[in-house]
C-alpha cells in the first residue's frame, strides 16, 4: 500500500516536473521561432536590438511595477519622466558638444559625457518624482480611478512644459564619438551604443536586485509590498519610504529616457506615451511588484518587437498585445505575480 | 496609585460609518498581562489597533509611557515602544525568517542581537527555520514568529491579538507558558477568546461590550464568577 | 380586493414618482430649450464657426455619454473608447475615399459598417474586461487604443496614414449644392448635414438616457456599486457588462460616423489619437461623472473654450512677440486643460452636473425638514 502511495506520489511529482520542463523548452525555444523566416545573421542582430531595447524598458518599466506593488499607485505620468530624462540628456549633449566633447573628443571624453547625461537625468528625475509625489499622487491614495485619471493629466501637463520649455517639434540627439559606428563580430553588426546600453540595463537590474535582496530598505520595500499596515506597525514611516520608492521610480525612468534618446537620436515632447504602453504591457506581462518578472518581460517585449518589426513593422506592438493577452489568460497575475 | 504604563480616556472609533468604540477607557497597569475580554465585533481588536493608531480615534486620549501618543502614526507609537502582534499573525510570509526579523529590528546593535538570542531560547524552532520563507512555517511557528520578532526591540509594551486562534491546545499551552515568561519583562495586553489561556497569563481584565468597557477586575476572580462568565462571554 | 394591490416596491415607488415627474421636472425644460435652441442656432447666429461649435459639442455631448455609460454607470474603465469613435469615422471616410464617388447608400452602410466593427471588437473587449483585474484591463485597452492609432497612420493604402482622408458627401449634402434662400438663410449641404446631425444626435442621447433609467441600466448600477450582490441576487452581471461594453461602444462609433459626416475629413490625429480619449475623460470629469446630462456641459465648456481660448492666448502672442517661451506658453493650451483636469479631480471631483445636483439634493433634503 504504502508503496504505491509513494510511487504515485513520485509520478505526479515527475509529472510536475515534466510539466516545468515543457514550460521552459517552450519558453525559450519560442525565441527560436524567428528562425523560420529570418536567416542566422540577422536574427543575431536583432536579438541584440530586442536585448537592447528590453534593457532600457526595464529601465522604465521596474520603477512602475514597483511603486504599482509597493504602494498600489498607478502612475501612467511614469513616461513624462522618461521624456524628461530625454530632454535633460540632449541639453547636456548639446552643451558639453561646445567643449568637443561628444562629435569629437577621446573616449574618456565620450564616457564622462554619457556620465554626466545619466547623473543628471537621475537628479531630474528624482526631483520632478518627489514633486509629483507630494503635490498630486498623495491625493489619490486607495482610488485607482482618482490616480489612472490624475497622472493622465499630469503627463500632459509635464508634456506640455516639455513643449514649452524645448518647443513643439522633434530634435535630433547627439551621440559621443566613441559610440557612434559599429562592432562586426562574425558579420553579426553591433552598433556600440547598444554595448553599452546592455552594460547599463544589466547593472541597473543586478544593483536592484541587490537592494531589493541584501539591504534593509529592500526588506522593508518587500514586505511593503505584501503588507503595508505591518510594515508600519513594525515601526517604518511607510509614507517616507513611499516617496523615495517613487522619486527612485521616477529618476530610473528619467536615466532610461536618457539612454533611449542617445540610442534612437531623436526626441519629442510626447515621446513618454509610446514608452509608458511598451511599459505598462512588460508590467502587466511581468506581473505587479515583481522586479525579476519585470526583467523577464522586458527581453520578452524587446525581442518580439524587433523580430516582428524586422519582417511586418505595423504588427510589432500588436504581437505585444497578443502576448499581453495569451499571458494574462494563461496566468491573470502575470508571469511572478502573486494573485 | 499604581503605575499604568498604558491608559485609554474616552476613545471614540470610527471604522467607515460604524461607530466601533464608544467611548472607552481603561489602564494597563506596568508588569503583568492584562486581558481583555469579550464576544465577537464587541471592539477588542479594534482596541489594540486604535493604540497602535492604524484606525486612529476620533476623539479621547491614549497615554503611553506618560506621553499622549492618540495622534501619533502607527511608526512613531512603535518607536515609542509598544510592540504589536495582530490577529493571523501578519508575518511577511514572502520574506524569510531572518528577513522578518530584521525588519523588526529597529536599532541594530549588541543589545537587540542579545535579544534576538533570548527569543532563539525562547522559541527553537525560529533559529531551525532561520533562512526559511515564514510561509512555509506551521501556524504555531508563524505565531512564535509574530511575537518573537517583536522582542528583539527593546518594547515596554506588547499588544497581542488572540495568539491562540487555530492553534492545538498542547501549543496553546506551550504559548501561555511563554507568555507568562515574557510578561515578567514587557507588559502585555492580550486580547484573548480562549479562556484557558486568559485565566493561566492574566492579571487584571476588562470585559468590552458593544464598544465600551461592561466589567473589569481581576482575572482570578472573573474564573470563579460563572454569572459573569455567562453574560458576557457566553461559557459557563 | 386589497389582496390584488399589494404595497409598493421602493423602486416601483422611484418609478412612479419619477414618472410623474416626467413632465414638469425643470430639467425637461431646459432639454426643451436646448432643442429649440440649437435648431434655431443658423437663424439666430449666423456665423459658421458659431454652427460648427454647436454641431461638434452636439457630437461629442453624445459620445462622452456613451463613455459615461461605461465608467460613470456600469465603471468599466476602458480606454479604448476613442478608438471606438475613429472606427465609426473610418468607415464613412474610407467607404467614400475607396468607392471613388460618394453615392447615397454610403451613408446608411457607413453606419453599418461602424456597428458591426463596433460590435465585433467591442465584444473582444468585454471579454477582457471580464477576465482581467481593472487595472490590467486599463492597460488592454490602453494599448489597443494605441495601436489602432498606429494602424491608421502606417496602414497607408487603407488609410492614406497621416495626411488622413478628406472626401466629399452626396447629393444635397455636398457643401456645392445649393437649394435658394429660406427666412433669410442660404439653404445648402452644410446646412442639411447639420439637421442630420442634430436629429441623430438628439435621438442617440434620448437612446442613452432611457437605457440608462431601464431595468437593465439599473442592473449595471447596481454593480458598479457592488458586484457581489448583484451576482447574489441572481443577475448574470456578465451579461449586463458585455452589454453596457457593446451598447457604448455602438454609440461611440455612430459618433464618430457623425463627426466624419460633419467635417468631411478624417485623420489619426483627429479621431483615433490618445488626445481625443483626453478630451473624453476632460468632458466626462468637467460635467461630472454618472450624470450623463453632465457630458453635455463638459463638451459644451471644453470645445467653447477650445475655440475662443487658443484665439485669446494668439492675441497675447500678437502683444508679445518677442519671448520664444512667453509664446510657446500661449500656443500650448492644452496645457491649462491639463491643469485645470487634475484641479477638478483632485478639488471638485464630481464635476459641475454633480455638485449642482449634490447641492440640489441637500437644498432640498434642508426643505423637507
């Protein structure tokens, strides 16, 4: 008797196991798929544009999943902040191009630049994040209506000062010298900037992760995220904590607005709408308040735009939103997200 | 005059529409365990939380420690140190042993971790389940958790909610022992329906009603009052 | 005998006293005035700017309704409701653009065709809405708003992309025709096309609000206020929901057949862009939220002031030509509607119909005392 017990026990458990395994194969091997219609080369190329731009998406995207989790705020003036980040990068550019910093200039020159850009976008971000936070979204706490409508009016409004400050129409940005121009690996082309553009995603998410994992304020933020009223009875000023969370939401996306206008050279005063979608589908797909699903989501988001746009342009946020949906149905909480 | 390190004047509660406590006052007098009693929605719970200021009174005083503390937040009365055990625990059930330990611990220095190894002497099973998420611990477990990880701050009051609910009667037992051991410490109020455990930790009691205080005394004689017990408690 | 009238029910008593109201309620009269107003509008003003106002406050009083039916009524939040409405002016648009010559039977397959896309799509997207949590199908519906939008500007050989469509009605309706002078006013397509408008509007809105006060409406309120028990008194909320889904978006999308007819072009920007869902949800919280006479308020203020103010703040730019931001300051007007949303949500977040009747309501409530 007992044996059979175990034994089935054992099957369910190896079919469990089965069942995982069959999850990841199709998981990964889903990216694959391109393969079909795109030759080696390219599909390399572009796996490198999709890895690219899901960096900088998680740049925007962790910000949003975070304050959403943490402090059941949604902030859909999340993208503002990215176009904010974008218009401080190109000020800075344009300036320090007058040193011959950024045309011209060694790579030490080209490096301090995009530093500078990153800081300051940060500062930015971080400023416009505490404003915002103290002006508006502590008026909205518990009405999701109250905060979807206040920050939809709020980003127009940030939008607009964008439009008025740098006027209405597109810029071009600048790019250091030492970015411009391309590696070829084995004919696989790698524009540098991308490089760099994965160097920094991947520190942003590994120095998150480390926060989140190993520091006080990560231990608060996580239990934040499952019980704010404990948190608070443990002795936390949650509200201070929520500020910070926000204001470091608002500075990452800021940095990432940064980094996407070097990366595609042009700029506009609306260009924060675009990215809060792509944004909002990776946390949706990610599931809410999950750093590492959010991570996940944003290689998925990045990679299936780029295969996509490669072949049929008009459907690559569609095939997003096909994700978004087969997700959602399969998993309503998203892909770590806790129901 | 004894020494109340906790005294509620008149609270007046609000949750939404409903009018929760109407109008009570009671003293916590400091080094024992002081019960209260009472049925269900009679405003025990409630009690601890508006102390705690997570449903804040809307009118009355609360002293503690000789400080009026009634609009303070819910941070600053646990800085101020009072120590609070909710009902169902509320441990972080995503975060591990450790994890919630530390974020219990509001000064990190040698006096805590000495505390720390206190409650590891108290309750075993929390250093054997150390790097463990606390979602996975029993419900005794999660309730040790609950109150051990308010101990290794250096609290002058602790606000327990009905530790025993769900618990077998071999835990509650274990429970109330511990108990008793840490009341000779840090003050306790414990809001208990099990009358067992009230009767083997309790000093004084107060009996709620309908929102305000029906009865108070103390707890040895409350056992022997079966014309009590059965009006207000409905055990005989 | 007593046995055959038993005592009313609350709401049979809401509804006989509602009833009996019917005729004499202040608000009829003004609705009657309204009426009379804005069909005497081309007699009493003559000015086109004056006509196209009223006519595109008419429109959009309607489809803000539409969407006050989701949100406001049943609280579903979509933000797909403007795609709903570039649908509608697609299919009048891009049926006359694609025939080469605008023939009559253009215009009743136009509101055709709108229904039936509305229809299809909007059942998608009460399926989800049903599915998912509020806020991930905020985000749904965001996004395929967004890339309806994108659709009609890269979808070039369908949609002619950015420059939009811009086409000519049939018959009597075209702007050429002219039929002679009536009381002193040129009568012509224009002046037909507004009649259309008004009429179709008027019976839109009359359409809404009987839905409204219906059974079913009253179902839908009743789960916007608690879901749960609705379900428990034994409604199947799910079809009440796919209902309201499909019913408003209908509307919105005949809407958007309305506006095309009106200004004969249509483009991304004008009908499918996020800044038309904006201007939605500007209307619905100015005027107030679940009121639905407050849509007509809304639109009227936002497109008034949208035509007069940008004339207001050119003439500042006229007195100060020489600060590039002091006149960026008065080119972006948008911007103060963006301040003046978050004011009202956050300051007076039932709008001016519902604080008007709010305050009706305690006036009154002070009376019976």
């Amino acid at each position: 008797m007992n044996s059979t017990a175990q034994s089935a026990a054992a099957s369910t458990q190896s079919a469990a196991d089965l069942k995982r395994w069959a999850g990841w194969v199709v998981g990964v091997g889903i990216w694959l798929l391109p393969l079909l219609w795109i030759n080696l080369t390219t599909y390399l190329v572009l796996t490198v544009a999709g890895v690219t731009m899901g960096m900088l998406l998680f740049l925007t995207a962790s910000g949003f999943t975070i304050i959403l989790g943490l402090m059941d705020v949604i902030n859909l003036a999340h993208g503002a902040f990215f176009a904010w980040g974008a218009y401080t990068g190109f000020t800075v550019l344009g300036a320090l191009n007058k040193l011959g910093w950024v045309e011209t200039g060694t790579l030490g020159q080209s490096l301090v630049s995009v530093l500078i850009c990153l800081l300051l976008a940060l500062a930015v971000g971080w400023v416009l994040g505490v404003l915002l936070e103290w002006l508006v979204i502590r008026r909205t706490y518990g009405s999701h209506l109250k905060q979807i409508l206040i920050t939809m009016g709020a980003a127009l409004v940030m939008a607009e000062v964008i439009a008025i400050l740098w006027g209405p129409n597109d810029e071009v940005v600048l790019t250091p010298a030492a970015f411009t121009g391309s590696l070829d690996l084995w004919d696989v082309v790698i524009e540098k900037f991308r490089l760099l553009a994965i160097l920094v995603g991947g520190a942003v998410f590994l120095a998150m992760h480390y926060v989140l994992q190993r520091t006080k304020l990560g231990i608060i933020v996580r239990g934040g995220v499952e019980n704010r009223e404990m948190v608070q009875a443990l002795g936390h000023n949650i509200r201070r904590i929520f500020t910070y969370v926000f204001a470091a939401g608002a500075a990452l996306a800021a940095m990432g607005g940064t980094m996407w206008s070097i990366y595609t050279r042009e700029i506009r005063p609306d260009m924060g709408e675009s990215n809060l979608i792509f944004a909002l589908i990776v946390v949706v797909i990610g599931g809410m308040g999950s750093v590492t699903g959010c991570f996940l989501a944003s290689l998925m988001v990045g990679l299936a735009f780029n295969y996509v746009a490669y072949s049929v342009p008009t459907l690559a946020l569609g095939v997003n939103i096909m994700i978004m949906a087969v997700i959602l149905l399969l998993r309503p909480s998203g892909l770590m997200g806790r129901s | 005059m004894p020494e109340f390190i906790l005294s509620l004047h008149q609270v007046h509660t609000f949750l939404g529409q409903h009018h929760i406590l109407q109008g009570v006052s009671l003293q916590v007098p400091e080094g024992q365990a002081l019960v209260l009693l009472g049925r269900n929605g009679a405003g025990k719970s409630t009690t601890l939380r508006t102390v705690m200021g997570l449903t804040p009174a809307r009118s009355g005083h609360i002293v503690f420690n000789g400080g009026d503390i009634s609009r303070a937040r819910p941070f600053e009365i646990a800085r101020a140190g009072i120590g609070f055990v909710p009902e169902d625990q509320a441990v972080l059930y995503t975060l591990t042993v450790e994890e919630n330990f530390r974020l219990a611990m509001l000064e990190e220095d040698q006096a805590s971790h000495d505390r720390q190894e206190a409650v590891f002497a108290l309750f075993p099973d929390l250093k054997k389940f150390w790097k463990s998420k606390a979602g996975v611990l029993s419900g005794g477990q999660k309730q040790m958790l609950a109150i051990g990880r308010t101990m290794v701050n250096d609290h002058r009051l602790l606000l327990i909610d009905e530790p025993s609910k769900g618990l077998a009667p071999i835990l509650v037992d274990q429970l109330a022992e511990s108990l008793n051991q840490i009341k000779s410490r840090t003050t306790i109020v414990l809001v208990e329906q099990n009358f067992r455990m009230a009767s083997r930790v309790g000093g004084d009691y107060y009996i709620l009603d309908d929102g305000v205080v029906a009865h108070q005394g103390r707890m040895e004689e409350l056992a022997r009052d079966h014309q009590l017990k059965q009006k207000y408690l409905g055990i005989a | 005998m007593a046995d055959q009238h038993p005592p009313q029910t609350p709401v049979q008593a809401q509804r006989a006293q509602e009833a009996a109201g019917r005729y004499t309620r202040a608000g009829l009269w003004l609705q009657v005035i309204l009426l009379v107003l804005l069909a005497l509008e081309p007699w009493l003003v003559s000015s086109f700017r004056v006509m196209d106002v009223a006519a595109k406050v008419m429109i959009f009083a309607v489809l803000v309704a539409s969407y006050d039916l989701l949100l406001g009524y049943t609280g579903i939040f979509s933000l797909a409701h403007a795609m709903f409405f570039g649908l509608g002016a697609y299919s009048l648009a891009l049926i006359i653009h694609h025939a080469g010559a605008p023939l009559w039977y253009h215009l009743p397959l136009a509101a055709l065709l709108a229904t039936g896309l509305a229809v299809l799509v909007s059942l998608v997207v009460a399926f989800f809405s049903l599915r998912l949590k509020a806020l991930f199908f905020v985000v749904m519906t965001l996004a395929l708003a967004q890339f309806a939008d994108i659709l009609s500007i890269q979808w070039h050989s369908l949609t002619r992309g950015e420059d939009g469509v811009s086409f000519k009605l049939p018959g009597l309706l075209d702007v050429g025709w002219s039929g002679g002078k009536l009381w002193g006013l040129t009568v012509n397509g224009r002046l037909l096309t507004y009649y259309i408008v008004l009429a179709a509007a008027a019976l839109l809105f009359v359409g809404l609000v009987r839905f409204v006060r219906s059974p079913a409406g009253r179902v839908l309120k009743s789960i916007r206020d608690n879901e749960q028990r609705a379900t428990a008194l034994g409604y199947k909320t799910f079809n009440y929901q796919i209902l309201a889904n499909v019913f408003g978006a209908v509307v919105a999308s005949l809407c958007g057949v309305l506006y095309a007819l009106w200004v004969r072009f249509v483009g991304p920007e004008s009908v499918m862009s996020t800044a038309i869902m904006l201007n939605i949800l500007l209307m619905l919280i100015i005027g107030g939220m679940g009121t639905l006479y407050g849509s007509i308020v809304g639109a009227a203020f936002i497109l008034v002031a949208e035509s007069w103010l940008a004339d207001g703040l050119r003439a500042v730019k006229v007195f100060l030509p020489d600060l590039m931001v002091l006149q960026r300051l008065a080119d972006r007007w948008i911007l103060y509607f963006g301040v003046l949303f978050v004011l009202v949500v956050i300051f007076f977040p039932k709008g001016l119909v519902g604080s008007a009747r709010e305050i009706a309501a305690r006036r009154r409530a002070r009376v019976r005392e």
